[in-house]
C-alpha cells in the first residue's frame, strides 16, 4: 500500500512538471490564436526589448486574449488540437 501511495505521488510530480500553460477559444483556429497573440503582445509590450526581457506585460498580454474569449489551463504536453501556446 505504501509503495503504490508512494508510486503515485511520484507520477504526479513528474507528470506537473511535464505541464505548460495552453490556450483555447471555442471555435477557434490557430491562425486567429496566434494573429490575436501578437496583437495583444504588440499592445502591452514596452517600448524596449532586451535579450532577457521581451518587454511583454504577462498579466495585461493574459487579459487581453481572455478578453477576445480565449481561456488559459495548464496542459500536458502534447496538448489536443485546439490548445495554444503563447508568449509564456
């Protein structure tokens, strides 16, 4: 009994860090996903970029596209079709 409890605290943590965050919006295609990411990145982006730093507000960026109707969860990798990564 210990050793399955153990077994699955263990698949857990591996599969959480196998995880990424993804994108959908019903109906949604990817080509709209990724013309509504640039657009809302080039929207809260600041005026520099830096090779550390994309210059990219994550909380605005993350409003933006929940605004336009998409919703953000964590996935495991490879996501189904219909989920999207963006700028993470």
């Amino acid at each position: 009994m210990r050793s399955r409890l153990l077994a699955l605290v263990l698949i857990g943590a591996v599969s959480s860090g196998c995880a990424k965050y993804y994108w959908s919006r019903p109906g949604g295609t990817a080509e709209e996903f990724y013309r509504d990411s640039q657009e809302c990145a080039r929207k809260v982006s600041a005026p520099t970029v830096t090779a550390v730093d994309i210059g990219v507000d994550q909380q605005a960026y993350r409003r933006c596209l929940r605004e336009r109707g998409y919703v953000r969860e964590k996935k495991l990798e490879p996501a189904a079709p219909g989920w999207y990564r963006g700028i993470e």
